[in-house]
C-alpha cells in the first residue's frame, strides 16, 4: 500500500479515474451490444426507483465512513498540535528547575522537536515510527522528577514539566496508534461491491443518444472514484501528501529558537 501513497494525489486520482472511466466505458458498451435486441428504455422507469434505493444505500455507508475518517483525521491534526504544545510548554516550565537539570530538559525538547521533523515524519509516511523519540522523552522526565525540589518554586516547576511530559508521551503514543490504523479490508472490499453494482446499474438504462448515456454513466463513475480515493488519502493522516505534515513542530523550533535569542537570560541554557 505504501507504493501508492508515494504517488502525489492528483495523479492518483486522475490514474484512478481513468481506469474507472475506460472500464465503465467498455462495461456499458459490451453490455448494450449484447443484449441490444432488448428494449433499455422500457426499463427506465422501473430501474430509477431501483437505483434510488441502492444508490442511497450505498451513499449512506459511503458517507458514514467518510464522516468516520475525517474525525479520524481531524482528531490527529489535533493531537499533533497537543503534542507540539506540550513540547514547547514543558521548555517553558523547565524555568524553574536548577540550572543544570533545566539545560537537560530544554536540549531533550530540541532535541525531539529535530527528531519529529527529520525522522519520525518520514518514517510514518511509510507506516513506521522512531524508536529514538520516547527515549527522549524519558531522559527529560527522568531529569525533571529524580531530583528533590530545595523550594516551592523548584517543585512547581517540577510538577509543570512533568505534567507536560506525561501529555507529550500520551500524545505520541495516540498519534502512532492512529497512524495505524485505517479503513479495515473488508470495509474496502463493501465500498468496492457497492460502487461496481451502482456503476454497472447505470448499463441497463437506455436512452436514444448514446453519448449523453455515456457522460452521465461517467459522472457518476466520476463522483464515486473521487470519494473513495478521498478516502483512501486521510484514512491514515500521516502517510499521504494531503496528509498532516511536521508544521507544527517547524513552528515549535521557531518559537524555541525566538526564545532563546531573547533578552530574557532564564529563557537560554
């Protein structure tokens, strides 16, 4: 699967499409050509009450599944930033730490913020992940809790890095499992059943003009191609090229990087 997650999506959808076009174009002609002592339009009427029941049936699945995908896809967009924003607000909150463990903590941030873009984005666009990231993350939570805070203000700014942490940890950790999961085979192999009986539907209608036939067989091949490959793009929100990318974590450098080339002295190492 992931050789066709490296075709860009245009050209998927234009491949895809004109495979479904050519074959709707030779099923209709083959199927009007051997059965063309049959009278197609009688059965117009009769055929349209028909393919409205199917059709619906077929878009109520459709639609549910699409509906189920985007939340899919928007629930990782979200996490994402929730991860990003954990990242940035556990450098923050490591302020107050000592010195030493501080510097600890905030390079283990920029550290896993270069990782994210360089590393952990392009192995999920093969369905993997980095195995480096949660050390990281771990030698950060290991800085920030093994030591004894000497004050109040070193022990809140414990508890503040470490709940930041914690979040990061389970961000990550719900972002691979998202990663992995899409849209089961079977659930394809309906969707496929359903959009070959509605396309093969139109066939057995008539009209006197041939090519008019033809273009509204193609729109409808055209409609439901286009969602399906829609689809088969966000059922995993990390591995197409309309997919999420590393922004978030592009923008977290950016602000690290803005911060620690403040006038504020706490904010660098």
């Amino acid at each position: 699967m992931n050789f066709l997650y490296a075709i860009p999506a245009a050209l998927l959808l234009i491949v895809a499409l004109a495979i479904a076009l050519l074959l709707a174009g030779v099923g209709q002609y083959l199927v009007h050509r051997r059965f063309q002592k049959q009278d197609f339009i009688a059965h117009n009427e009769v055929g349209g009450i028909i393919i409205a029941v199917a059709g619906t049936l077929y878009a109520v699945v459709l639609g549910f599944l699409t509906v189920v995908v985007w939340q899919h896809f928007q629930e990782a967009r979200e996490l994402v930033v929730t991860e990003s924003d954990a990242n940035i607000d556990a450098w923050h909150a490591a302020v107050g730490l000592p010195p030493v463990i501080r510097a600890r903590v905030r390079n283990d941030m920029v550290a896993y913020t270069d990782l994210m873009i360089h590393r952990e984005w392009p192995a999920m666009r093969r369905g993997q992940f980095d195995e480096a990231a949660p050390m990281i993350d771990m030698d950060a939570y290991d800085a920030a809790g093994s030591f004894v805070p000497a004050n109040e203000g070193q022990s809140n700014a414990q508890a503040a890095t470490l709940q930041q942490l914690t979040q990061m940890h389970d961000a990550r950790q719900k972002r691979t499992v998202i990663n992995a999961d899409g849209v089961s085979g079977f659930e394809w192999l309906v969707l496929l059943l359903g959009a070959a009986c509605i396309i093969a539907f139109c066939w057995l209608f008539g009209l006197r003009n041939v090519r008019v036939q033809m273009l509204m067989t193609s729109t409808v091949v055209t409609i439901i191609v286009s969602t399906l490959v829609l689809l088969f793009e966000l059922q995993y929100p990390f591995r197409s090229d309309v997919g999420i990318g590393p922004q978030a974590w592009t923008n977290a450098v950016q602000h690290i990087h803005q911060m620690q080339s403040g006038m504020l002295m706490n904010m660098r190492n």
